[in-house]
C-alpha cells in the first residue's frame, strides 16, 4: 500500500519561500549554537556520515562543516528556495542536497551514521513518522526543539509564519522520542547564545539573557516552566519494536 502521509497543502505554501531572501545574520547567528550543541552531544560518537533532514537554508551544515563535524554531509528539506540557497552555499562536504516530502526519506535503512532534526519536530503534522523515518536511516538520531510549552503559552493557538504547530517541554519531548524506538543517550536545555539575544532586541536582549541563563543554573525546573529554552536530545535507535 502506498504510504499518503504529505505535509498538508497549507504549510506546503508557507515554506515554499521560506528562504527566497537566502542567507541572513540572524539564522547564521542561532545556526552557530545548533551547530555546537549538535557537536557537544555528538562529538563522541561516530559522525562521518550526516544527513541534517529539515536542513533549512543549509546554515548548520555549513558550521559543522567549519568545525570539521562530519566527512559526508546530505540535507533534505521540503522548501525550494532552501534548497537553492543550501546548493549556493560552497559546502565542499556537501554529498548531496534533495527535495523531499517531508516524512518519507529516500535512503535505505541504516545509511548513516547520525540523523539531525534541529528545529523541525516543532513543525510537523505527524512527528513520530519523521522521528521513526529518522530512526530507520541513522544508527543515532538528534533532535533539538524549543521548549513553548510554558506558564506563558496562549491559550489558544494561531498559525503565523514562523510555522510553529506543535509545543513541548523538556519532559515531553523527552516522552516523544522514546515512542518512536529511541534509547535517550543525553539530553541538554539550552540558552541561546548572548549574541542571538543582542542582535534582536539590543541591551534588552542582554539583560533577558542574564536572567534566563541564571534563572536554568539556579532553578532548572522553575526556568523551564515559565521561559523558552531549547531542548537538545541525543538517541540511539532500537532495532527491535
């Protein structure tokens, strides 16, 4: 039986020209944190070849290959015009660079070494069949997410651009990659870096980053409740369901 999961018509449209206006500061800036926390999380364990599925306009790619993370690097995206800025980029590691569906990856079982999903379950309509195509693919798989869920969260949601439909905390997203045959090696919540803060909102932005950062050191559980931080998870698949 064909498989029907699609990223329905109406997101489809959204991201078509997610990126038409190619690189910016501000996505290079928070691709430099992913990167890193996908190296701190990931270093350890093997990484020669990673696909990065939901890859964006191809900034994380581009710093992991700065930080000699990876030899064979492959990006799936669902966006045009991220494809085309990914491809425009001169990642000289850069394997191969796809369109995609959005769920059903075009890769045989245990193709690579480390699957990556940054900032992409937040997005999708049917997550755990992202998460399990991932599992199918890579022998470990990443996922970093924004922690929404809080105190502060609108009661009722509204679609915008930015294309967020789905709002975790640390506990849930935790919960989520363990129904999809993932064992949780490590998991980190994250600050965004200084510089993300004061490149969007100036000395504001300095001070709100002071207070979240003590905030996670003093009173993890409190911080996470009431601020967005991100989640970063690193797993390893289980073979038998």
């Amino acid at each position: 039986m064909v498989n029907q999961t699609k990223v329905s018509d109406h997101l489809l449209s959204n991201y078509a020209d997610y990126y038409e206006e190619g690189d910016s500061a501000w996505r290079w800036l928070g691709a430099i944190d992913k990167a890193e926390n996908i190296v701190s999380l990931c270093n350890n364990l093997p990484h020669a070849s990673v696909i990065d599925i939901g890859a964006g306009e191809g900034s994380v790619l581009k710093r992991l290959e700065e930080l000699n993370f990876g030899q064979q690097l492959y990006a799936l995206e669902i966006s045009p015009t991220g494809i085309e800025t990914i491809k425009n980029k001169g990642i000289s590691r850069l394997t191969e660079c796809s369109l995609y569906d959005g769920y059903n990856i075009p890769y045989e079982d245990v193709k690579f070494d480390l699957a990556v999903l940054s900032h992409v379950i937040e997005h999708v309509e049917y997550p755990r069949k992202l998460i399990d195509e991932a599992r199918r693919i890579a022998k470990y798989v990443y996922v970093e997410v924004p922690l929404e869920d809080t105190a502060r969260l609108p009661q009722d949601f509204i679609f915008d651009k930015v294309g967020h439909i789905n709002f975790y905390s640390p506990k849930t997203i935790r919960r989520l990659v363990q129904t999809c045959h993932l064992k949780v090696l490590n998991q980190h919540t994250v600050n965004p870096s200084k510089s993300l803060y004061t490149f969007q909102k100036g000395k504001k932005g300095l001070i709100d980053y002071y207070i979240k950062e003590f905030a996670l050191k003093l009173f993890p559980s409190l911080a996470t409740s009431f601020f967005t931080y991100h989640s970063a998870l690193v797993c390893q698949r289980i073979d038998s369901k």
